[in-house]
C-alpha cells in the first residue's frame, strides 16, 4: 500500500516522503479501513516542523491525526463493523469515553502513525460510523477540531438557547463551533483579521463579525 512518512527528526515538509508499505491486516478485535479522506489541523504543522509537544519525531511516522474510510475487513471478534461500513477514527487511541485519566492515551499522527495511508488498522473501540448526511471529507473534519470545539461548548460551557458564544478566529476549531453554538441556539460572534473570511463565517450562521485589525478596540 502507499502512505506517507514523515522521517525522525522532521524540521519541514521536505522529510515528508511517499514509501510503499504492506497491506496490514485486521487481527482480534481491529478493522481494516481504506482512507478516502484527511484534513489538516495546526497540529499537523507544528510536527512536521518539530515544534509540537515533545519536540522533534524520534522515529520515521505516518502524519495527520484525521481520516475518514470504509472498513474493507475484520477482525476476529468485531462486532460493531462491517465491510463497507462508513467510519472515521478517533483522535486518541483508548480513550472511548469519561475525564482524561493517568493512563496512557496516545494520539493519531504521533506518536501514532496516523492517517495519511492507503489502509489503516483501528480498534473497533477508537472508530464510530460516519452519519449519512456527511461526506468523506467533511467527517474527516470532526475527530480533532469537532470534538474540541463540542467538549468546549456542549461539555464544559453547556451553551443553551439565548447564550452569546465568542469565537476567536476563523479556524477549523472556532467555525465548527460556531455552527455547534447556532444548532445550540446561542448569538454567535466571530473575529478576524480579514473581511473575506468574516463573510464565510456569516454565511456560516455568525450574528456578528469583528474585524478585530479595523476595529483594535473590540473588546
């Protein structure tokens, strides 16, 4: 299969390389899926430039924390999947459900190899199926940036009918929480630097855009 690799030590996307793997195969309790989709985060960035957490890669890996695929086989013992069902992986591996806890839980993208790969084998346990009414693409955009913008909002804030949201910038974290808060049915505002971006957030559902270098003084 072909994947990506972001070699140990990476400092740019020149150590990114294409390398051809095996085919994995799904043992107990795993499914095989065949990524159709992958998005971006900061995240990403900050690794391949060796400026995440932990420094720079200590070893050769597969980059990016989010995919989206259909499971082409299983494992024995999977009960929750199918072949051709449509999934997306989780951001953490292990970590299913309940508060952050002392055991290891370790993320897609690294130190886990992640999901920019022909295939790849998940836990049955770290996938959930991908709603009909979504693409590929657009739930390759929830595991990371979706689920922190959801804890912060409907986890933590339990934003309700009638709150006001602030959302600082127009990044993948800040615009899925602005749709999360308006389906909430908050007031949603929403900075930037650039009116262009601003108008996207409106057509998002923002009730106020602040272009925060024309108006310095917002706050």
């Amino acid at each position: 299969m072909k994947a990506y690799v972001l070699l140990a030590g990476s400092e740019n996307i020149d150590s990114l390389k294409r390398v051809e793997r095996p085919d994995p195969q799904p043992g107990p309790g795993q499914i095989l899926v065949r990524i159709r989709a992958c998005s971006l985060n900061y995240r990403d960035q900050a690794i391949v430039t060796g400026h995440y957490f932990g420094g720079k890669l200590q070893r050769d890996t597969i980059p990016l924390s989010d995919g989206a695929g259909e499971v082409v086989a299983t494992g024995p013992g999977v009960t929750r999947f199918k072949a051709g069902d449509r999934v997306a992986g989780a951001f953490f591996e292990n970590w299913v459900d309940g508060p952050p806890a002392a055991e290891a839980r370790p993320a897609l993208g690294s130190p886990l190899d992640g999901t920019l790969v022909e295939f790849r084998l998940f836990n049955e346990r770290d996938a959930v199926m991908i709603p009909g009414n979504l693409s590929f693409a657009e739930a390759a955009t929830l595991p990371c940036a979706g689920v922190t913008a959801w804890n912060a909002l409907m986890v933590i804030s339990r934003v309700k009918p009638g709150d006001s949201v602030l959302c600082l910038g127009t990044g993948g974290v800040s615009m899925l929480a602005l749709q999360f808060a308006k389906a909430a049915g908050a007031r949603v505002f929403i900075t930037s630097s650039s009116d262009d971006k601003l108008k996207r957030a409106q057509a998002a559902g923002a009730d106020e855009m602040i272009n925060y270098k024309k108006t310095p003084d917002w706050e």
